[in-house]
C-alpha cells in the first residue's frame, strides 16, 4: 500500500468529521427509525461514510473509473437524502435506487454469467432478464449492507474480509488475472481508515456510505467474475452471503409475520446478539456495540478463507453456504427465544 494514499485518506475523514461536526451536519438521528436505535449508546457519531468513500473514490482511484464515479456520487446523493429523512417512503426510495441502478448496471455491462444451474442460466442468456436479475442482486445487497450498519465497524469490518479474500486470489492463484486490482487496493486502503474510526462509535456509513461500499463492492465481484471463468459464482455469493441472506431472510420473515416489510424492527441478527449480550450484563455497556460486531466478523472468517482456497469449487462453496444459513437460522431462533423469555419474566 502507498502511504500517500493511506494520509489522504486520514486527511480526508478528519477534514470532513471536523467540519460536520462544527456545522452540526449528519449528526446520528434516532428519532425516526428503531433500525437506528441500536447505536444510541454511542456519543452522536457522525453519519459521514458516504461522503468520506465518494470523496476518496473521486481523488484516489484510476481515471478509467470516471463512470463509476459518476454513479458513486449519484447513490450517494440518494443516500444523503434518506440519511436526512428527505425520503420517509420507502416505496420511492426503492424506485430511485432501481432507477440508478438500472443506468449502472447498463452503462458499465455488468451481468451474472452464471449461477451454475442450466435451466436458469438459459434465461440469463437474455439480455433483458440478465439486466433484470443482475439489479435484483445489487438492490438485495444495496438493502441488505444497509441493515449492517447499525453496529460500531460491522459492514466496514465484513467488506475489508471481502477485499482481502479477492487480494489473496489475485496474488496466490495461477488461475485468475484481477482486471480491477488497482481499484481493490484503493478501496481497501480507503475501508481501513474509515473502519479505525468506526469501530469505535465515533462514525457511521449511514444509507449513503453503505449504499456507495456496496455498489463498489458488487462492481468490484460481478466484473471480475464476469472476466475470470475460474471464479465460481457461488464464490461470490460466498463473499456477500450475509448481508444478501440478511435482506432476504428479513423479508421472508416480514411476510411470514404479515409485517410491513418497508418499516424498520429490531429483530436482524446483529441487534438480537447486542440485545442478548446487554439482557446477560456480562460485558460494561458502552462495549457491547463493537463486542457484538467482533463476533459477527469472527464467525465469517472462516467463510472467507474456505471461499479463498476454494474459489472455483462450486460444490463446496455451496455447501459451505447451505451450512453458514443453517447455523445462522439456528443462532436467529435461539437468541430470539432467550430473548422472549428474558422479557416475559
């Protein structure tokens, strides 16, 4: 890493924190939404990520990624504005990412091969549909990241695992040639700034930060699986199992429930591990955000070097991803009782 990059970034978040901070901008609203809660321990963090990861992107990646920068500054903008409250209905706030997403997907040629299933894959051979489905999986890891963010470095901390494990395979494996290796390396310096702060409580992504960490990330997946025949879908899929199945069990749950799907609740995996870990008052309270966050990442390491050592092992992939939902379903249900019974004794 050139230490240039890694000062500008420093320079960078504390130039934005400290000038957020004294015109009071983005300070960490929870008045509108119970997903925020989780983090009202922590002293006003600032809700600056995006602006911080768009602004880093501008100055420090390539110039051939103009395009990706337009699009980063455009989600981001749609991110300030719901971390504003500008956007309450969700309703359009989805429409408004489909409609970016759809311009992205198109002017950077960005498409889903394969998921390693023929009859599927015949549909993906039309362009339309793939278009269809590659925004489908953007908009459920978009949302699903987003769901991370309440925890002091969770998603910061879980795509720095996701750079990593694409480092190693570009450097390690005589099979893969990076395409974006460049751009990985300046993402990567720019996440570990950002995560020293965040770990603490003292930043956020917000929608903004997270929704731009998500769209490069996706990008940074779908190219180079897009280029590389080597890389097993489900290798990808591996990366973002978490915040994907995040998104999807949250719905499948919602729905289930009969629930609103497009109101927040306090019921992801992450705020079920803080709520257990605050009922058992076995760790001080102002620890138990980022203690929450450090199990999390802990459990998914293993996941990223079975799928690093395994990037093109499509059967072991997928059932070390069948494996990871089991264990996650398991973890969900068992905190939720505990936590049920807590409350009703």
């Amino acid at each position: 890493m050139e230490l240039n990059d890694l000062l500008i970034s420093l320079s960078l978040i504390l130039i934005i924190y400290f000038i957020f901070r004294k015109f009071n901008f983005l300070i960490d609203d929870v008045s509108y939404s119970d997903h925020k809660k989780i983090g009202i321990l922590n002293n006003s963090p600032i809700i600056l990520g995006g602006v911080y990861l768009t602004a880093s992107i501008i100055l420090l990646a390539p110039d051939n990624y103009n395009h990706l920068k337009i699009f980063c500054f455009f989600i981001l903008i749609l991110g300030l504005l719901s971390d504003r409250n500008y956007l309450p209905n969700p309703s359009i706030r989805l429409l408004l990412q489909i409609l970016i997403l759809f311009f992205f997907i198109y002017n950077q040629n960005l498409q889903i091969n394969s998921i390693s299933i023929d009859s599927f894959d015949k549909f993906l051979a039309v362009k339309m549909f793939n278009i269809i489905f590659t925004l489908f999986c953007f908009a459920i890891l978009m949302n699903g990241s987003n769901f991370l963010d309440g925890l002091n470095g969770l998603l910061s901390g879980y795509y720095i695992l996701v750079l990593i494990s694409l480092i190693f395979i570009g450097n390690f494996s005589n099979d893969v040639q990076l395409n974006n290796l460049d751009l990985i390396f300046v993402i990567l310096k720019i996440l570990l700034i950002f995560f020293v702060f965040n770990i603490f409580g003292v930043v956020y992504l917000g929608d903004g930060g997270s929704y731009v960490i998500s769209i490069l990330i996706g990008f940074l997946l779908v190219s180079e699986n897009q280029i590389n025949m080597f890389i097993s879908p489900y290798y990808v899929v591996m990366l973002l199992w978490y915040p994907a199945f995040e998104n999807l069990f949250s719905l499948t749950r919602r729905l289930y429930n009969k629930d609103s799907v497009s109101t927040a609740d306090k019921l992801h995996l992450h705020q079920l591990i803080f709520r257990y870990l605050r009922l058992k008052k076995t760790i001080s309270e102002k620890n138990i955000n980022t203690f929450s966050s450090l199990i999390i990442l802990v459990f998914n390491i293993p996941i990223f070097v079975i799928a690093s050592l395994n990037y093109s092992n499509t059967k072991i992939l997928a059932s070390v991803i069948i494996v990871y939902v089991i264990i996650y379903l398991s973890v969900y249900f068992y905190l939720l009782k505990k936590i049920v019974l807590k409350k009703n004794n």
